[in-house]
C-alpha cells in the first residue's frame, strides 16, 4: 500500500541523554494529542468520509503522521538509550523507567498508558474535522511559556 523508505525524513542525531526532556517529548509518541493518536484519527476517520478527495487528504495525512510517530521514537531513544537505573532514580521519568527501561512505550507524560478514547471518530466530516482541529490546537500549546504568559499565571 505504501513505499517505505528505511530512513527518517529529517534524521535525528542526540548525543546525549536527557531523562527530564524525554520526560516531556514522550507525550508526544503516546499523548492524547499525540502522534500515535493523530495517525490513528485521520487514518481511521477516512473511511466514513463522503468525499474520495478529503478521504485522501486523511490517508496522506495520517500516512505523515505515522512518519511523525517515527521521528519521535528516534528522538526518544536517542535521548534514552544510555541511561543508568541510578540516573533515573527520584526523577519523573523513575515510573516509566520501572516498567519499560529504555524501551519505547506509547504513553503521556503524565504516566498514563496510550488509549484509543483519546482518538474522536464519529462518522460524520464536520465534527471528525473539528476534531482534528482541536488536537492539532492543543499542540500548539505545548510551546514554551513566554515572560508575558508565565507573569500572567
């Protein structure tokens, strides 16, 4: 069904490890927003799709988010892959490090396990299309705080 070239799009190359930067990026491998969760809705929402040009719209779609899927596992592991249990213990990353070492596990920062509820599917466009609008939103506000916004907290 599709090409696949064994190589990243954009490589990844880390040098060195970060618990607490994996910590955050993990969400975005197994997060409600995620990349496992975009791929999953738009690959999933084509099928009902009236239209054979949206529905291919949402195959490339979440065909690119499958590549996207793939880049942060690299990202992941390359920041993981040395890690030591001792460097890891007493951080926010200790729990997930119990349970999968270094191994890729699709979840949210927050330690909660990837779920398909987070995926919205209801079979008609609109509300399947503002779904996708309003996951995609909500990445954008994982940007970091600026002065202005942090004051304001």
């Amino acid at each position: 069904m599709w090409i696949y070239e064994k190589k990243l799009q954009y490589p990844v190359k880390i040098k060195n490890t970060n618990h607490q930067l994996a910590q955050i990026i993990i969400s975005q491998l197994g997060g409600p927003d995620g990349e496992l969760a975009a791929s999953m809705r738009y690959l999933h929402q084509r099928y009902a799709c009236p239209y054979d040009k949206i529905t291919g719209i949402l195959t490339d779609v979440g065909t690119e988010e499958l590549a996207h899927l793939e880049m942060i596992a690299a990202i992941l592991y390359q920041l993981t892959r040395d890690l030591t249990p001792d460097q890891i213990a007493g951080t926010p990353f200790a729990t997930y490090f119990v349970d999968h070492t270094t191994g890729l596990y699709p979840v949210a920062a927050s330690g909660v396990p990837f779920d398909m509820k987070y995926v919205g599917v209801k079979g008609d466009l609109l509300t399947d299309l503002t779904e996708d609008l309003a996951a995609d939103a909500a990445i954008t506000q994982m940007q970091p705080l600026s002065k202005n916004r942090k004051k304001a907290l």
